[in-house]
C-alpha cells in the first residue's frame, strides 16, 4: 500500500468560507473526504494534515522523509516566501508535487514566484478544488512506475 501525505499550509482551514469567487465553496472537510474515498479505492494510506504555522508544516514534512512515500503539498501563502519549507522539501527523497487550488500566474505578481516548484516533480494549479484529486491522481501514477 502506497503511503501519501498532503499537507496544507495558511487559510486553507477556510475554504469555503474565504474569497469565494477565487477559491469556491468547497470546505477543506469536502477536500479531506473525497482524497480519503479516493484513496480507499486505490489502495492508498492517505494522511492529511493543515496548519496555519510553518514550523509545523516543516516537521511533518521531515517527518514524511521516513514514512511516506510521496507528498502533496498546497502550502498556501508559504509557497511565495518560505524558505524553510523549501529547505526541508529539498531533503526528501519522496516525489512531491506542488498544489494551488486557483491558477498564480493570473494572480498579484508576488504569486508568480513558487519557492516549491524547483524542488516539485510536478506542479498542479488553477483546476479549482478538483486539482487534490488530480495530484492523487498523478501521484499513483508516479508510484506506480
């Protein structure tokens, strides 16, 4: 059994209730469902996890280097300025794909910059909510190689 993290970052508790015309209505509990339906079809041990604090998304990502085999990360605002998050990304040996629920290159300049995208396999944004599932997705077929 494939065993996949995804980790959200800051606000993304609020989905649902925050910038609805960018983000939509979907909460982050609709998001946490349909990953775990479609992980108990696909033989996948999925693990979710969000914090609003980027000392503690770094540990869980530390921690993935010894019990996950990938790492689905929407890290939120930390995506433009975290080099914490980027240094501890860079240490797993794990493929990692990054996740953006709206499209940041239609959005403020600042958004354009991913300090993720160069340590990410891969990097999925602007499908809406529909994109967690699209990063499964993707990442079983990298696992599956």
């Amino acid at each position: 059994m494939k065993r996949i993290i995804i980790l959200n970052g800051p606000n993304l508790n609020l989905l649902g209730e925050r910038e609805k015309d960018q983000y939509g209505k979907v909460t982050l509990k609709d998001i946490e469902i349909s990953c775990n339906e479609f992980a108990n079809k696909n033989e996948i041990q999925l693990s979710l996890f969000q914090s609003n604090i980027e000392g503690e998304l770094v540990n869980q990502i530390q921690n993935s280097r010894n019990d996950q085999d990938g790492l689905i990360i929407n890290a939120g605002g930390y995506t433009h300025s975290s080099v914490a998050i980027h240094d501890s990304l860079k240490i797993l040996k794990i493929p990692i794909i990054e996740l953006h629920i709206s499209n940041i290159y239609n959005r403020e300049d600042f958004r354009h910059k991913s300090l993720i995208s160069k340590v990410a396999k891969a990097v999925i944004c602007g499908f809406g909510t529909d994109g967690y599932l699209m990063s499964l997705q993707a990442m079983k077929k990298i696992l599956d190689k």
